[in-house]
C-alpha cells in the first residue's frame, strides 16, 4: 500500500477520541497555572507532639534563609505555626490558605486585627467552605466586614499555606494541616525567605473567587 495513503495510527486513535491531531496540540499549548521556586536555606529540623511542644521547640526570633522542618503528633494545627512567627513580630500582611477551619480559629483572626497584631489579611478557602462550614464562613465575613481587611476568596482549593510580612522578615509556612486542631500526625516547614513570600503572595493574588466576597471586602 502506498505510504501517502496509509492511515495515521495517531489521527486512528484521536479520530476515536473525537479529536485530531490540531486539536490537541492546542490543546497541549493551552497556559497551564504552574510556578515554582528555589531556595538556598539553612535546614534546621524539629519534634513536636502538641502545640506548647511546637513553641518551645522554635526560637523567638527567625532569621533570613533559616528553614524549619517540623513533624508533629497531635493537638497542631496550622495556627500553631502562626503563634510561633507572631511571637517574633506582628505582621503587615498575612495570607492564608485552608481547606477548613473552626469558629475558634476565626475568633482568633478577629482578635490579632482588634489587637491591631494583624493589619490586612487576604484568606484563600476551598470551593466547599461556604456550606459544608457555613457558620465558620459566616464569622469570617463578619470579621472581613469589620475591619476591610483583604480578601475573601472560595475557589477550587486543597492547599495550606500562611505567607506573611512584618517589620523583621517575611516567611513562608507549607503545612500538611488546615487551620484546625486533629490528633493526627502533620508536616510543616517555616521558611523565611522574602523571594519565596513574594512567590507566593503573586500566585495567589491571581485566583479568581467563585464569591463576590472577594471584590466586596478587597481594599
């Protein structure tokens, strides 16, 4: 059979697929929302098995280019990791992002911006939080209402990140846990890095919301 006439195995497949070979390189040539970053850290490693624990196992103050890996076991949840930067400096900007979260952590959020500890704080919530945790988003809004402190933004989210600046440094947290306490087992790592703050504050600054929250409590 002549070659030029010979059926593409490819176009075969695609064909099947209800495609071509055009459609899917357009396709493959669509932006894809990935970035990433590299770090020159000093790593210092750490236990924990409850939050005291965690806070007494950190230092007061944190310097550029330190790294913190910690592994806890219980009663550590992501505020935990906060309580330890907020022990060193009051923050200019925090963001946050969790899948979760309690009423009691929404309290505290409130009580660090009342405190003036906290001047603007954007928080980044997953695409069920609204209603599989409608009184904790309920508080939330109250919170972001009072003080027109950020945004509020639902989108389709898993990650939990805090990234913050204060008069010292700026940092980053990377967590396995969400903003609420469970007794199981979580990895976290405290970097404090202003290019890997910078990072990460740029990506998410693009997230569209699926709320008009996050244009109504935006400043």
């Amino acid at each position: 059979m002549d070659k030029q006439n010979q059926a593409d195995p490819l176009d075969a497949l695609l064909s099947e697929m209800g495609m071509n070979q055009s459609e899917q390189i357009e396709d493959e040539e669509k932006p894809k929302r990935v970035m990433s970053a590299k770090t020159k850290t000093k790593r210092l490693l750490r236990r924990a098995t409850s939050e005291i624990a965690l806070l007494d196992a950190l230092p007061r103050e944190f310097a550029e280019g330190e790294a913190y890996h910690v592994i806890t076991q219980g009663d550590v949840d992501a505020l935990s990791y906060l309580k330890a930067i907020m022990r060193a400096q009051p923050l200019d900007y925090l963001l946050f992002s969790t899948w979760c979260m309690a009423d009691d952590d929404c309290d505290w959020i409130g009580e660090q911006l009342d405190k003036g500890d906290l001047k603007k704080v954007d928080g980044y919530l997953g695409e069920i939080f609204p209603k599989s945790y409608s009184g904790p988003y309920q508080n939330l809004q109250k919170i972001w209402s009072k003080h027109r402190c950020g945004r509020l933004c639902v989108f389709r989210n898993h990650s939990k990140i805090f990234a913050g600046r204060g008069p010292k440094f700026s940092f980053v947290v990377e967590m396995s846990c969400n903003i609420n306490t469970n007794p199981r087992t979580e990895q976290g790592v405290i970097t404090i890095d202003n290019s890997l703050f910078e990072f990460y504050k740029e990506w998410f600054d693009k997230v569209n919301s699926f709320t008009k929250d996050d244009e109504y409590y935006d400043q």
